[in-house]
C-alpha cells in the first residue's frame, strides 16, 4: 500500500457522511436561488436606472428561463458523463462567474445576456444533485434526500430578499450585490471539492455505511435482467442515448409529471401578490398571508420524503409509497378552486397553502422518480429531460395567465391550475410502471 493510499485509509470516518452530502446539496439550492432571485430583488432599482418597463424586465427574465429550460437537459448529460463531483464543480464555477460578470452589465441587452448564461449554469443544480442521492442514499432514504435538498429552494427564495436589500443599502448600489452572491458559489466549491467522492472510494466514509450504500444498490442490480448481448458487469460503465430513454414510457410518465405541475407552482410564486391584490386585498394587510404557502411548500417537501420513505419501511414497493403520495397530493392540488368563490384573506391563505403543501410533496416524488427507475449513469439525463419540459411548460404557461388575466380574470386559471395536475397525476400513475423492458439494463423495476 502506497503513502498516500495509507494516509487515506487512516483518516477518522465522518459519521452519517451521506447526510453531509444531504447538506451540501441542499446548500447548493439555496445559493442557486440566491443568485436568481438577486435581480428580481434589485429589479425596481433597475427599472429606474435604466428606464426599462415591465416588457423590458420580462425579455430578461425570458432569457433566464430559455437557457434554464433547455439547459437541463444537455447539463444532465454533462453530468452523467463527467460525474457528480467534476461536472458540479464545472456548472457552480461557470454561474458563480456569470452572477459576478452582471454586475458589469449596461443595458439591456447585457442583462439578457448575462442571464443567459446564469441559465445555463445553474440548471445543472437539479440533475446533478438527484444523481447525487441516486449515488449516496438508499432506496428508503432517497424521499427524504431529495426533499432536503429541494427545500434549499424557498429557503433561498427567503434569504435573498433580506441579503441583497442588505447589500444594497450597505454599498450604496446595486453592482456589489451581484459580485458578493456570486462568491456564494467559489465557497461552496471549496466544502464540495472536499467532501464530494462516490461512496465506493470516499477517503472518510466509515465501512458500515458503505456496505450500507453499496448493498442498496446491489439489491437493485440484482433484479436486472439484461438481454444476452450485454454483459450484466458492463451495465455500470453504459450510458443510455437521449433517443434510448426517450422511447421508455417510464420516462415519459415523470417528464410529463414535472411538465404539467412546476408551471402551478411558478404561477403561484409569480402571481400571488398580484392575485391578492385583485381580490380587492392590500399587500401591507397580506404581507403575513404570502409567507404561508412558501412555509407550506417546505413542509410539504419533507412531508412527501417522509411518508414515500416511511411505507417503504413497511414493506411497500417503491414504485407502489411514491405513486401513493402522488395520487393524494394530485388530489390537493384542486383545492385552488374554491379560491375563486371567496375574498376572505385568511381562506385565500388557506386553501393556497393546501395546494404548494400538496405541490411540494407532488414535486418531491416527481424529482426522485429516476433515481428509483434508472441506474447512475442515466439519472442526470432523464431528470435534466424532465426540468427542460417542465421549463417549457413554464414559460408557455407564463404568456397564457398574462393574456387570461388580462383579458377576463384570474378564475380559469385557477380552475386549470387545479385540474392540469390531475391530468398529470393519471400520466405518472398509468406510465411509470413495471413493464417489458424493466430490469433488462435501462430502467429498473420499482
């Protein structure tokens, strides 16, 4: 044994290492939110530098949602074929840089560009980090994982106002604040590059939790039962086309999953405010009220990781725990109609918190869907293809409540915003099913 392998070996384990992993991940999110969101904060201040209007404002924000979008999908490649470890640190260094370049930017066009590329970067974030569980954390865990880190997104969606107002203020513009969040990014490299190995050669992983780790993926391997052309030890080293996954209804089932439901939980990060106000409701009366469905969607994050997890303990099938907790929560989410025959502040409140709640632990079951159906090597890229239909989804959704509200009212939105997640509730539970082609290399059994 060489030096450095012994040195290695001799170094004190890290307990519970993967929840450390857990942790990163989840600190992952909420810089990139952080990093996002910081233009919108700043956005009023901008408008009146620039004399930009709100269609002005919109190209920008269109422009970060492309890139976003279509993004996802060539991110989750790069990250099945370079690694967790190598292609996040690749993507956080390339939208930390693009957060920092913004606060060079002097127009509009610069903005959009410099959008454009934070974009790109940061829709890495979701498939490298539900590879990450995929690699660190049993099947029974795995719920939970996801929803960790995923909450990192209304945790950095609260921390960037009171940041970058506080930023602003105490630099006395709004340039500082884009260079000081984009550093968030350089120091968070610093923790991963030291802690992020896969479980088989991590230097402070202790030897029950890899066999733990390992044994959880063996059980699974086990099951797979390739055709003859494939050797079953040349499985870990094969990744699958685009064109491979996408004839898989498997792939479809949690592509059209996430497609049909983020755009409910964008319309309601987005418009809420707005809706209040429509409602004939002052912003300053339902400054509390607006906090409480993002509460709720973080609740209902750990809510859906824990009880998915909890019938796994039980005995249930995977693929039985995660399409039970979707079936109830697709039914929740309706709970935005009655909103339409209401203007009480508190109702509102209510019953939109019912919805993220039910939204989140949808949302989580939806995200950690590939870890469970695909092996390692493939989990990036059906998760990167699901945020691009689900960016898609978004935007299209985007120009239609403008135009709808617009021109009649806020209520056939809400009407759709409880019925679209139905329609997607049926796709998961009637395509993510054990088929012919489960357990033969591509897509596994649950």
């Amino acid at each position: 044994m060489t030096t450095a392998k012994a040195t290695l070996v001799n170094r004190r384990p890290i307990p519970a290492l993967r929840w450390w992993i857990g942790g990163l991940l989840f600190a992952s999110t909420v810089i990139n939110y952080i990093d996002r969101q910081t233009l919108s904060v700043l956005a009023p201040y901008l408008k009146l530098d620039y004399h930009w209007d709100n269609k002005d404002f919109a190209l920008i924000v269109i422009a970060f949602r492309i890139a976003y979008a279509f993004g996802q999908t060539a991110s989750g490649r790069l990250i099945d074929r370079f690694g967790t470890r190598r292609g996040l640190t690749i993507t956080v260094t390339w939208y930390s840089i693009a957060a920092m370049l913004t606060s060079l930017a002097t127009g509009l066009k610069s903005f959009c560009g410099l959008r454009f590329l934070l974009g790109l970067g940061e829709s890495a974030n979701w498939p490298a980090a539900t590879k990450a569980v995929a690699e660190w954390f049993p099947k029974r865990e795995r719920g939970w994982a996801v929803a960790l880190f995923d909450s990192g997104s209304s945790i950095g969606g609260a921390i960037a106002p009171l940041l970058v107002f506080w930023l602003y203020r105490t630099f006395g513009g709004w340039r500082p604040a884009f260079i000081i969040t984009g550093t968030l990014g350089f120091l968070w490299l610093i923790a991963w590059r030291l802690l992020y190995h896969r479980p088989h050669d991590h230097p402070r992983i202790s030897a029950s939790e890899r066999d733990m780790i390992l044994t959880d993926q063996r059980e699974a391997d086990v099951t797979e039962d390739p055709p003859s052309d494939i050797n079953r030890d040349d499985l870990s080293q094969r990744r699958a086309h685009w064109f491979e996954l996408l004839k898989l209804r498997q792939t479809w089932g949690v592509i059209l999953g996430r497609s049909l439901t983020d755009p409910v939980w964008f319309f309601i990060a987005d418009w809420f405010a707005i809706y209040l106000v429509s409602k004939g409701i002052k912003l300053e009366e339902g400054l509390i009220a607006f906090w409480v469905p993002f509460i709720a969607a973080d609740l209902g994050n750990f809510f859906g990781g824990g009880m998915s997890s909890w019938l796994i303990r039980r005995g249930w099938s995977v693929g039985r725990a995660r399409k039970a907790v979707i079936l109830v929560c697709g039914l929740g989410m309706t709970l935005l109609i009655p909103t339409v025959f209401t203007s009480s502040l508190f109702a509102i409140a209510a019953l939109f918190a019912v919805s993220t709640f039910a939204y989140a632990a949808f949302s989580t079951m939806v995200l950690v869907l590939p870890s469970d159906l695909y092996r390692s090597e493939s989990v990036a890229s059906v998760s990167g293809m699901s945020g691009t239909g689900a960016g898609i989804g978004t935007i299209v959704s985007t120009f239609l409540i403008g135009y709808v509200s617009d021109r009649y009212s806020f209520e056939p939105i809400l009407i759709a915003a409880s019925l679209v997640p139905l329609v997607a509730t049926a796709f998961v539970l009637l395509l993510v099913r054990n088929t012919e082609e489960s357990g033969k290399g591509l897509v596994r059994r649950i």
